[in-house]
C-alpha cells in the first residue's frame, strides 16, 4: 500500500493516499478510506461516527454521481469537509470524479499559501463573520482553478461534459455551504417547540433564475424549455441547438463558459447552535423525488447512523418507482453529516406514521422519452428548438462531435459576482 491514488498535479498541490495501517480502521467491510493533505482521513464511501454516506447507481447508465468527506481537514480537528458531485454529459462520470479528487486539496493549499490578512477591512466589513469572508475567497478561487485546470487537462472530455458540486465546509461551530448547480445542502434543527424541521441551505442554481437568466443571457446564451419539457428550462448556444444544460453553474461544460455558464459558487456561511442537529448533502436524484421535510424525517428516524444515507437512497429509488413509472432513476449520492454524539432523534422509520411512504398514492407521471438526452435529465446532445413560429431548419450535429476552441482564460476578478 501507500501508493498515491490522485496524482499530483505539477506538484502544486497533492491528492490523497491510501491509509497504510489497516489496524486503526475500525469501519465497515464496504468503507473506502484514504490519507489526505495534512493527515486528513479521507471517505469516498461508508460511515463514521458522524458520517453516513451512500451512493446507488440509476438507470441511465453509468454512474456519474461521486461523494467524499475529509475528517480532520487540513490537519485540524473537528474540521469536516464534505461534497457531492453529479455529472452530466458523455464524460461527467469523469469530471465528477476529477472534482472530487482534486477540489479539496487544492482548498487545502490555499488555506496554507493565504492568512486571515488576505481579506482587507471592506470587505470583511460586509459579512457576519471574518471566518466566512476569508473562506469564500478561498472557495471561490479554488473552484475557478480547478475548472481552468480541469479544461487544460486533455484526459478528460469536459467541452460538453461537467459536474455540479454542492460542499461544506465544517470548523467547530462555523458552517460554511458552496453551491455549484442543483444538487442541494438541508439542515436539520429544532423549532421553538423542539421538533424536527429542515431549512435548506443552498438554491438550486436553475437556467430560469432571474439572476442566472438575466447573466446567461446578457452573455447571448439562450434560456429555453423544450416542448417535450416545458417546466424544463436548459441553456443553449446562441445559435446552435445544443447542449441544453438544466442548470446556470457547473464545472466543465466549456462550451457555454462564454455564454452565460459559470464556475462560481454561491458561498454562504451559517453559525451552528445547540439546535442544529445534522445537514445532508445530495445530488438531484433525491430531491426530485422526496420534500426536504420527508428527507429529514427519514435521516432522523434511521435505528442505525450509520444506515441513514443507505436508507434516504433506498426511500428516494422507491418514491421514484412510484411518481415516475415511465422514467429512468436517477443516481442518487447522500452524505450526511452530524454534529453531535448518536442519540436518537425521533422514532425508527417503522414506527413513523405522521409521514406517508406509500406512493402508491401520489400521481404518476411518464416521461414523453422522445428527446434523446445523454443521461435522461441534465444535457440534451442533439435537439431541434422552436423559438416562437421559427423553426431552426435542420437538426444540428451533435455538440460532442464540434471543434473545439480553448477559451482565452479570464481573472477571477472578471466572473466575480
């Protein structure tokens, strides 16, 4: 063993390794543990006394989901980072597990190269927290440099392929949430009355936003729903019918970087109190399916911890069965990270009977399936859009199949919001 299992990269900044004392691993058969940047325990599957993490491949093919969970981040204790990825298009399967690899370590080296100085006494001065202030500078320029890195490497086919990236960042009582695309962060916490309730703390990042609509399209990309989906809306190139991506920020997906796409998170910080019980992590595949309330109460109820993401996955492919008969189901990754020692938070998923499961009882709704799409939901490869009365001739190639032109890199000063 010992073996590097993410190569470095020009030796700007490491990967992660295989933990070589099998001894100190007191995890399940089915854990995947790896030794990160400044000792960090890094997960990409299995539980932990506050970690429970679970990913199911769907029906669209191959996997493009991919998670991970840094204990002791940076070498510091009670520091936690943790993300999920869902890729999209022909190689998202690869950039997902790219951005997982290399994201946190890449925040790492720069939470060793930068100081709390860094961040001048303005801008400080508009946050709650000179915590959060330093560590959205550092996310943000980490998440630009791993896109620019990532459009650099020749390996991976990330024009028309990318990844969302919803991650936190956990110090003591300090919370930090990045948000890139539509997968989702939701906190469980108490009420004045001391019951469960959710808060989400992220804003799926949709083409049809006003912000993200207005920036798009400032940019002459095109924010369109296809009538085979109107509720659907997907960014387009100015005059050609592809790719039809359903989200506004995304690594990779270099076609539409000049025309609209960015790679900038959305960064917002929360101090965590006495109340806050756990936060959950997912991709897409479990919130299309189950409330944010229903995903709580499910995490909340599990009889073991260890077992709360394998079950949330498990009730998300059921309730997918049911709503959507004639869809492919999704992938699903969950993490779940929780901030005290186990106890049990309200009774065990068999006992519960304020929350129906049976969905049985909800609507169906089938899928036209007459639009071919890569991956059945996020990227649309080939499509003739109808703008108005006009039509837009004949179908278009297919984006995978077009030169492609390297962008002039921009400063991160220039994508700032």
């Amino acid at each position: 063993m010992g073996a590097c299992c993410s190569c470095q990269r020009g030796g700007n900044f490491q990967g992660f390794f295989v933990e070589e004392n099998k001894e100190e691993r007191q995890v399940e058969d089915d854990d995947i543990i790896f030794r990160g940047d400044g000792g960090a325990r890094v997960r990409l599957q299995g539980s932990s006394k506050y970690v429970s993490m679970f990913t199911q491949q769907g029906k669209k093919g191959i996997s493009q989901d991919a998670m991970s969970v840094w204990e002791n981040f940076m070498g510091e204790k009670d520091t936690f980072f943790c993300g999920v990825f869902d890729g999209h298009g022909p190689s998202g399967h690869k950039v997902a597990h790219y951005i997982r690899d290399f994201l946190p370590a890449k925040i790492s080296l720069l939470h060793k190269q930068s100081s709390d100085n860094n961040a001048n006494a303005e801008e400080i001065s508009q946050f709650q927290s000179p915590f959060f202030s330093t560590w959205k500078t550092r996310l943000v320029k980490s998440f630009q440099e791993i896109d620019e890195e990532l459009e650099s490497d020749a390996t991976i086919e990330s024009y028309c392929s990318g990844s969302t990236s919803v991650t936190i960042l956990k110090q003591h009582e300090h919370l930090v949430v990045a948000n890139l695309g539509d997968s989702r962060a939701v906190l469980c916490t108490r009420d004045d009355n001391n019951q469960l309730i959710s808060e989400q703390l992220t804003v799926d990042l949709k083409p049809n936003l006003p912000s993200e609509a207005q920036r798009i399209r400032s940019c002459q990309g095109r924010v369109l729903a296809m009538d085979e989906e109107p509720n659907v809306f997907r960014v387009w190139m100015p005059d050609q019918d592809c790719p039809g991506l359903a989200m506004a920020r995304a690594f990779g997906d270099f076609c539409l970087k000049d025309f609209g796409l960015i790679s900038t998170p959305e960064v917002t910080y929360r101090k965590l109190t006495e109340r806050d019980e756990f936060v959950i992590l997912a991709s897409d595949g479990i919130w299309d399916v189950l409330t944010n309330n229903e995903v709580v109460k499910i995490v909340a109820s599990a009889k073991m911890r260890s077992m709360a993401a394998k079950t949330l996955v498990e009730r998300a492919v059921r309730a997918w069965r049911y709503k959507f008969p004639c869809a492919k189901i999704d992938d699903c990754a969950v993490v779940c990270l929780f901030f005290k020692r186990h106890r049990p938070l309200t009774k065990s998923i068999s006992d519960l009977t304020e929350m129906s499961l049976n969905f049985t009882e909800l609507g169906a709704y089938s899928y036209p399936g007459r639009t071919k799409t890569d991956d059945g939901l996020d990227t649309v490869l080939d499509w003739k859009a109808n703008e108005g009365s006009q039509s837009r001739g004949d179908r278009l190639n297919s984006a995978a199949n077009r030169p492609r032109k390297r962008r002039p890199r921009r400063k991160l000063d220039d994508i700032r919001e």
